[in-house]
C-alpha cells in the first residue's frame, strides 16, 4: 500500500535482515570450509611435490664409528633426514668415493654413471 501500511505478509525490515545476516552467515560458513578444503589440497600438493624432489636427489649418511658413510636415494626411509640433498652429478662423484657404500635398500648407483 502507498500509504506505508504494513499488508498483510509483509515482513518488516528488522525480520529482513534478520534473515539476510543468517544468509550471510550461512555463506560465511561454506566460504570457510572451502577455504579449509583448499588449504588441506595446497599442504598435500607442497608435499608431493617435496617428496618428487626428495626422489630425484640423493643424501648421504654420514659415516658411524662401525659403518661406512652410505650414499642412499632420497626418498629412502632408512635414513628419513632431508637435510643436505645432493643432486644426481654429486651422488655420481660420491659413489667413486672409496668411504662411501651405496644402501642396499634403496640402491642408489641403479640409473647412475658407474
């Protein structure tokens, strides 16, 4: 009505945004756990692509008082530590070296130059 009156059914404005901040909260939620989804896909990508590089280098155990140093693949859980990766040129030169062995787990020297 042009009068301002209320019809009947209509809603008053209070009511409106109380149903557009309960909307938004409802957006506000879905938006989060996207944000969340995304945020689980982007670590686990990272981690591909750490464990890709891990795979494509090499590392060296440092030699114990009863063993020799060993030359193992990157990825190699016999020795977990990622620190010190060395590329596939510097496991090549590691492996002429007469105080280092290759790991008899993960074979380092197969695809190598020997």
């Amino acid at each position: 009505m042009p009068d301002g009156t209320p019809r009947p059914g209509d809603i008053s404005d209070l009511e409106k945004n109380r149903a557009l901040l309960e909307w938004l909260r409802w957006q506000v939620g879905l938006t989060e756990r996207r944000v969340r989804e995304l945020e689980i896909q982007e670590a686990q990508e990272q981690e591909r692509r750490e464990r890709a590089r891990a795979e494509m280098s090499f590392k060296i155990q440092p030699q114990r008082s009863s063993s020799a140093a060993l030359l193992h693949r990157g990825g190699c859980a016999t020795y977990p530590d990622q620190i010190g990766l060395i590329s596939r040129e510097d496991a090549t030169v590691a492996l002429a070296d007469p105080d280092i062995e290759p790991c008899q787990v993960c074979r380092p020297q197969t695809g190598l130059p020997g």
